[in-house]
C-alpha cells in the first residue's frame, strides 16, 4: 500500500491562510488534485479539511475517508462515496488495503499529516508550491521529534508559476 501526501503549499510553507482558508489554491492544483484522487480512488482527510471541502465534499472519483474523533460526524451514515471513522492511521492503511486499494491519497491537514508521518506511513510528499507568500496559517504538519530524511523524486513546471515537487521517504 503506498500513501501519498498531497497539499498544496505557499512558498514559506503554509497550506492554508489563517484557520482554514484555502481559497487561494489555483484551477490549476486543483486539475492536478482531481487527477491524483481518481487515479488513488480514496482519498483521506481530518475533520477541519472535511469542513473546508463544504459544498464540494464528497470528492468525486474517490471513496472519501474522513478520520475524526468528532461524536456528531461519526454518526453519519455510510455511503458509497464516504466514510466517517475513528480509526487510527495504521487501520485505515488496512482497511484501504483490505478493500483492495493499492495507493492513498492522504490531502492531510497538519495534525492528521503528522500522525501518518510518526508511525512512517507516508511514502512519498507531493507539494504544489504556489507563488505567493502567506503571513500566518497552518503548515504541512506539527512539530515532531523525528528527524526524516526524504529523496527528490523530481519537480514538474505547471501553469500559473507552480512547481509540484515529489518526494519519498527513505
């Protein structure tokens, strides 16, 4: 099972403008965010990501796996396209393997991208660094003790000045 961390980054390494405002993420990142959704075909988020998706949740093309200890969103109903759990990392690694999935697309935010990256479930980071810089938000993940060496797998140039940089876990 591979697990691949995509996000989408400002230059000084914020993935979101305060809170939880990712309105600046380009058309273009987006294209590259559907591709990668379909072609994983899960897709796993934490509870403040699920809330920013809003009206554009469920991700089309993807089972969308929402990891939350939230009492309220756990109640939800399955459906085909959704599920709401409380499982740590290493099960829902497990489940998506059990049901057959050869890669994750883990589209974090910074607590949920730490967890996965303490226990060294994540195999390669996928950042689309947009051209802009953002004073205060949240960043790839939390601090943590570990130190993780990482090998350039390559970039690629896309549109409105993005470069999307990939990386694996050593």
């Amino acid at each position: 099972m591979k697990v691949i961390l995509y996000m989408a980054t400002s230059i000084n390494g914020f993935i979101t403008k305060g809170e939880d405002d990712s309105n600046w993420v380009s058309e273009t990142d987006w294209a590259q965010f559907d591709k990668l959704a379909r072609e994983s075909k899960i897709i796993v988020m934490g509870r403040n990501t699920y809330y920013q998706f809003d009206d554009d949740f469920p991700v089309e093309g993807a089972l969308n796996v929402v990891m939350t200890h939230d009492a309220e969103l756990l109640k939800r109903s399955v459906e085909d396209k959704s599920l709401f759990t409380d499982k740590s990392p290493e099960e829902v690694v497990k489940f998506a393997s059990d049901k057959g999935f050869g890669q994750i697309m883990l589209i974090g935010g910074m607590t949920l991208n730490t967890a996965f990256m303490e226990v060294g479930l994540i195999d390669e980071i996928w950042l689309s660094v947009h051209p802009l810089f953002i004073g205060e938000g949240k960043t790839l993940t939390k601090q943590f003790e570990t130190f993780k060496k990482i090998e350039f797998l390559g970039s690629t140039n896309l549109e409105d000045g993005l470069v999307q940089l990939r990386y694996k876990f050593r």
